[in-house]
C-alpha cells in the first residue's frame, strides 16, 4: 500500500487546497491576503493547485505599513502581475491622512495601524472572508486558532467563544456584517514553508538570503537603517526609526528569517544563500522565528491583544 | 544610509537535494485529562526533552517563572496561551503544538480537561491518530477519564495511550499502575477500542516521556514519546470506496489555451478510495452513470488518485454536477436517505430540542435539518444509554434520529470518518452545536436507469 501514502508536505498541501476550495464555494466575496513573504508566496502556490486551469477566484489584499522593504513590494508587485491577479493594496499613510487611523503620541511601529486599515478594506471591498498565511506555530495566541476563524462585524476575535472545528467540516455561515479569516497554512511549521518553496521551486524576495546591510541595535535586536529621507520639506516617515548616535550601528552579512516592515523586522546574521541553506538554519535554529519581530515582543500577550481588536 | 549589496540573483538559487532525509509521515495526537492532571505539563515535557524549544521560548518561561512559578520553570506555562488561562491557570481552547523528531511529525491537539469544554476536546481529537488519556495516578479513573476514553472512542481514534501521571507521588507503586490499568479494562470493552497503552510517567520529572524512567524497572514498555514514534498508524483513510464531493466547478473563464474552452473539472478532495481515469462513476444527485475522462491536477494529469488527495476530475459527459454533489464508484455504495441514525455529541448552552430546524452540514452539502427523536442519552458514568432523553445538553453524547430536506449521500461513520460525519448548525446565531457520526443507511444509491441495485 505504499504508494497511496502521502509524505507530510503532500498531506499538508492538500489539506490546506481543501480549505481554499471550500473558501470558494461558500463565500461570496472572498479575498487573499498577500504580503510577498514566505508564507503568502506559499498560499498563492496553494491558490494556483486549487483552481487552475481557472483564474485564482480572489483579489489579492495587502496592507502597507509605509515601511516596507522595497524589495518586498516589487516582489509582491510581479507576482500578483504573473498570475494575472487582481492586487488591492491599502496604506496606513492613506488611513493616517483621511483620518481612519490615528498614531498614539510617540508611535513608530505602524503594526497596531494596521487593524483600522485592513478593517476599512474589508468594508470597503465588502470581503466576506480574508484568506490569511497565519500558523499556528508562529506565537502562543496563534496555536489557538481555528482554520475558519470568525469575526464578528467589529472584526474581533472571542478565543473563548470559537465554533469547534471537527474533522474536516467547516462552519462558514455568516450573518450581515460578520467575517471570516481562513489559514490554510495553520497546520504548518516554519520548516514545512521552506521545504515547500524549495519542493515548489517557488522564488522569494532577495531579502531572504544573505545580503550585505548597515543595522543599528535597539531591543537586543539588529533593524536595518532605513532608507534616506527624500524630502525634508515633508516629515520623515521613518522618524524614531533612524538609529540614535548612542546606538552601536554595524554593517553586517544578514538575511531576513520573518518579514514584518523595516521598522519592526530584526536583522539576523546569515551565511544562508541558497534555499538548502535556509533549510539547514532553520533546522538548527535555538530561537522562533518570531523571536526576531519587534512587535511580539511589546508583551506577553501582545499577540492576543491585537488579534481580539481584528489583527490577522 | 542602507546599503543592500545583495550578491543574489533576483531569483531563487537552484535547489539541490537536502541534507537531512524528510520527516515520512504526520501523527496527531490529542492529549486530554482532567484539571490539574498535568497535561499542559507534559506536553511541555514533550517538547522540552525532545529540545523542540527554542532559547526565546525558555527566557519567557524564566521571566514568568519569577512571576507565577516563585522562580521555578512551570513547564505549563508554554501551552498556556492567552493571558485568561495564565490567570486563572486553565486551559480554555484547543491549542496545537508542532514538533517533529528524525522519525516523525507530530501535531498535538492541547484539549482541555474542564468539563464544559468537553467540545473542545471532540474538536481536537476528531482528526487524531492518537489520543493520550491522562489520570492522575493518586485519583484513577474518575468521571473525566471516563467522558474522555468514551469520546475518543465514540470518534473512532485507533489508537489510545493511558498515560498514568504524577506517579512520583505513589511511590512509584507498580501496584497502583496495575490497580488504574484495571480500573480501565473494566470498562474499555464496552467501548470498542482495539488499541490501548499503559504508560507510567512523571511528566514534571519527565520520567517515560522521552527518557526511559529509573523508577520504573517493572515497566518494559517504550517511553511515550517512543511509543507514539513506532505506533503503526498505516493509512487511516478508507481505500475502499471511492467518494468525491464536489467542492468547487472549475470552468475557466477567459482560458488562454483553447484547449481548454470547453474545460470543466470537478473539484473536491477525495473521500474515500482509489479513482482512476477511464473509470465508470456515479454522480449524485442526478444518478446518472459516467467515465472519468481526466484526473487534472495542478502538477499534470494523473492516471489515478487517492483519499485524501485534492483533484479535478473531467467527466466524459456534461452531467450537471456542482458543489453539494458527491462522484461515487460503482462498488461499495454509498448509503444514502432522508431518514437519518447518528451519534451526536451537543456542543452547545441551548439544549437539542426536537422539532427544531438546524442547518445540517456533510462533506460539501448543507441542508436543512430536523430532530425526529432523541433515542437515548450515554450515562458517562455508567455508560449505559438512557432512552428517550427529554434533551441533550451541552457536553452529553447520544443517539437521535433526524430528517434533513435532500437525501444525503453518506457511509457509516464507522467505516469511511469524512463521508459519515457531519456538523448541526443553529439557524440564526449560525453556533456549530453538535458534531454527529452517522449510522450505517439501510438504502444504497442507484444510478437512475440500470441494473445496479442491491
């Protein structure tokens, strides 16, 4: 019988075309959440084995903090371009300028403006479902997450009150208003990602491997400078994220292993070129892949706190 | 200023065959028990000794040790998400851990012992391979023992680990082990579970987790964590008939290749057997007999597929089939009807009532539903079924009888999990409020002008 057993990324995939497919047949205006990081280059790959030879049945939805790697948004860009999707993106400069979000005194990670921006899109677009490349292997408010994860009109989260998920059989109903966040990849670990970029031979920004890059340390993390400032006649939009002169500043042979925005994704120091190289860190690795993001660290339960407000 | 002197070419460096050989397969298991039986702990344990943590991992479990624990590591507080379950030191939902050894991939399904999450813990053992059955060996079987192993066996888990805890504080006492072991056989014949494992531990200690217990000379069996490595769980899915609900109609729009104008495929994830292309299908609701052209997938057309691979299947007919219609094959029919037999398991504060319309959910179809009879009630104490309940409420398992609005196309659950299961949903508040496992259909499906018939 051993040629009807699938491996573990085989049994992964389909169960994740599963939960695509089932996206398509019982939302009516269902939209993909694609960033150009590793775990959203994965759902497209995803989307194109669920519904190819069709057209992908979902616009693609991203939210720019404003921070963004400028290799990250060129990839994102081309991608969404080559499969012949439909790309909406949002900005929380939009979102700041017509008053849909507002930055606390002193904010500089734009990460909490994100919520207002992804919430108003959704409303926008009147999407009735997000399709995320959130997994549960990623944070601790994270493993507690179902597949089909409902959100009331607030876009709130209520981990106490989840409908149970039981076999295969998933409760998308919705009322007026309600919404569902859908994550395929929830059953997936960091590991199984890279082996399925590499198995899928699919391509990833640059920022991935190994680079060359000036970083200041703040936060026992290495952030990258940010680009200069064009215009000083406008505000710096990287202001608070420019290294102080009282913080060690090093130009460094690093890799990104999570990609958050500049402000808020640590640096970390790499070799790693190939996909293969990639791997064999990851499968040394003595710390999570979110223990380079500045933005899980604010608390113990930051996570948490942002997805019961509508974070993805 | 930042400088990105990248030496990488804009795309993907070739990918050459790794290192270390790929995990072969993913075993899920659940691990449930009472409060305070040790669970989170063990789990903990688990991957703490199978160094699946990583140092961010262990730095937090020190600062909350100096917060929570008086400066000891609680090993609990890994699985302990959210901030409620650290304050009040409970488990509230499902969670799901991830690690994997040179053997194995392992998902765990962290479901709770609370007795009104009883839910949770039918949602994470349903896909389960294994489910570990915690008893904290000071107080043996008790009455959450009992609900869990009747669960497990209610879901069908084919395999099933009594993991006596805490057994540092009997003494180590083989004569205790043997006493819980025998607690357990007392009932498990009544439950129809083939395959069951006695484990001593101490998940605190981590005696018999991962390393083999000095304790325990008495003891020849493996460790749990080489217990789950080695349990043969073969192929859990049902080879034998084949089923596929249709999810989705794939029909190109705007094709560029004109090869596929006329392209339309039936998508879904196969449920149950083998399919292959050149084969005579039945497709349901319509009856009608019909070859499978093509098995499209992504990766290239394929001369066969199998449960639970995700397909596209191009019949040789234009027959109208969409997203509720099941393709079945000629042998092993499936059951179908309007009368339905089930087990349910009520996962709801509003009671079942009879006569109330639910909105039934199996494999790709939702139809409406309605409660005929309330057969009996399992008294988890004395697993004997009380007939003719005036309801069931949340947490109690049972039998009922229903009537839904358009035949289902269905197995016994018993013999195929995803085409005999289904989901009952409340109309209006759209709450998932039972889980249910059909019973076995007295009428097959026929096609609609042949001579197949049983």
């Amino acid at each position: 019988m051993t040629s009807y057993h699938l491996d573990h990324l085989q049994h992964l995939e389909t169960e994740a075309i599963h939960i695509m497919r089932e996206v398509a047949g019982e939302f009516e205006r269902p939209a993909l959440l694609f960033s150009g990081g590793k775990d959203s280059i994965c759902l497209l790959r995803l989307a194109e084995k669920a519904f190819r030879p069709s057209d992908i049945p979902l616009p693609f939805l991203n939210v720019e903090t404003g921070h963004e790697f400028p290799e990250l948004i060129e990839f994102r860009d081309r991608r969404a371009k080559q499969l012949g999707a439909r790309l909406i993106v949002r900005t929380v400069d939009q979102a700041i300028a017509n008053g849909t979000a507002t930055p606390g005194p002193g904010e500089v990670s734009r990460n909490k403006l994100q919520i207002p921006v992804l919430l108003s899109a959704i409303e926008e677009f009147r999407f009735d479902c997000a399709i995320g490349g959130a997994r549960r292997d990623e944070e601790k408010a994270r493993a507690k997450e179902r597949f089909f994860s409902f959100r009331d009109s607030f876009g709130q989260w209520d981990p106490k009150n989840q409908r149970p998920e039981i076999w295969n059989l998933y409760n998308g109903r919705l009322n007026p208003g309600d919404n569902m966040r859908v994550f395929p990849l929830s059953n997936w670990t960091e590991m199984d990602v890279w082996e399925y970029i590499r198995q899928e031979e699919l391509e990833v920004p640059r920022i991935y491997f190994s680079h060359t890059r000036e970083c200041f340390r703040r936060g026992g993390q290495w952030l990258p400078v940010p680009p200069p400032h064009p215009d000083p006649t406008k505000a710096d939009p990287y202001a608070g994220a420019r290294p102080k002169p009282t913080e060690p500043r090093k130009t460094m042979v690093c890799r990104v292993r999570t990609i958050a925005d500049m402000i808020s994704t640590g640096m970390v120091e790499s070799p790693a070129s190939t996909v293969d190289d990639i791997i064999g860190e990851v499968a040394a690795a003595r710390v999570t892949e979110r223990g380079s993001r500045a933005d899980d660290k604010a608390s113990e339960a930051a996570m948490e706190d942002r997805k019961k407000v509508g974070y993805f | 200023m930042s400088v990105l002197t990248s030496p990488s070419p804009a795309t993907v460096p070739s990918v050459h065959a790794a290192g270390a050989p790929l995990p072969v397969d993913i075993l899920r298991f659940n691990t449930c028990g009472s409060v305070d039986d040790g669970k989170s702990t063990l789990i903990g344990r688990l991957l703490y000794d199978s160094k699946s943590l990583m140092e961010d991992q262990l730095e937090a479990l020190e600062r909350s040790a100096d917060l929570t624990g008086g400066g000891a590591i609680n090993l609990a507080n890994l699985t302990d998400g959210l901030r409620a379950e650290r304050e009040q030191g409970i488990t509230i939902d499902v969670a799901y851990r991830y690690f994997a050894t040179p053997r194995r991939k392992f998902i765990i399904a962290d479901t709770p012992g609370h007795v009104q999450y009883t839910r949770n813990m039918v949602t994470g053992a349903s896909n389960a391979n294994v489910s570990i059955i915690l008893v904290d060996a000071r107080l043996g079987v008790i009455e959450q023992s009992r609900r869990h192993t009747a669960i497990a066996a209610l879901l069908r888990i084919p395999h099933l680990v009594v993991a006596v805890n805490k057994m540092d504080l009997v003494g180590w006492s083989e004569a205790r082990f043997n006493e819980i072991r025998e607690q357990f056989e007392a009932f498990l014949p009544r439950l129809d579970i083939k395959d069951v494992k006695f484990i001593p531990i101490s998940a605190l200690n981590g005696d018999n987790v991962v390393t083999p217990s000095v304790h325990t000379p008495w003891y020849p069996g493996p460790t749990l964590l080489g217990h789950l490595e080695g349990v043969h769980i073969g192929s859990d899915w049902n080879l034998n008939g084949f089923r596929l609900p249709v999810q989705w109609v794939n029909r190109p729009n705007n094709p560029t290749d004109a090869q596929l104008h006329d392209f339309r495929g039936c998508s879904g994830q196969i449920a149950g057997g083998i399919v292959r292309a050149g084969q005579k299908v039945l497709v349901l609701p319509t009856g009608i007999v019909t070859t499978v052209k093509e098995i499209w997938t992504y990766d290239g057309r394929v001369p066969e597929a199998f449960c639970p691979q995700s397909v596209t299947l191009v019949l040789a007919d234009d027959i109208d089939a969409g997203r509720g219609s099941m393709i079945v094959g000629l042998d092993n029919p499936a059951g179908t009807g309007t009368d339905l037999h089930a087990k349910v398991c009520w996962m709801h504060s509003r009671p079942l009532e009879r006569g109330k319309k639910y909105f039934l959910k199996h494999t790709t179809s939702t139809v409406q539903a309605v409660v005929t009879e309330l057969v009996h009630r399992l008294n988890i104490e004395t697993l004997d079924p009380e007939p003719a309940p005036a309801a069931l409420t949340m947490n109690d398992l049972g039998e009922i009888r229903l009537r839904v609005s358009q035949p289902l196309y269905y197995d016994g659950y018993a013999v195929n999990r995803l085409t005999g299961s289904f989901i009952l949903i409340e109309q209006g508040t759209n709450a998932t409020v039972a889980a249910g496992m059909l019973l076995p259909s007295h009428e097959v499906v026929k096609p609609e002008s042949g001579d197949f018939m049983i």
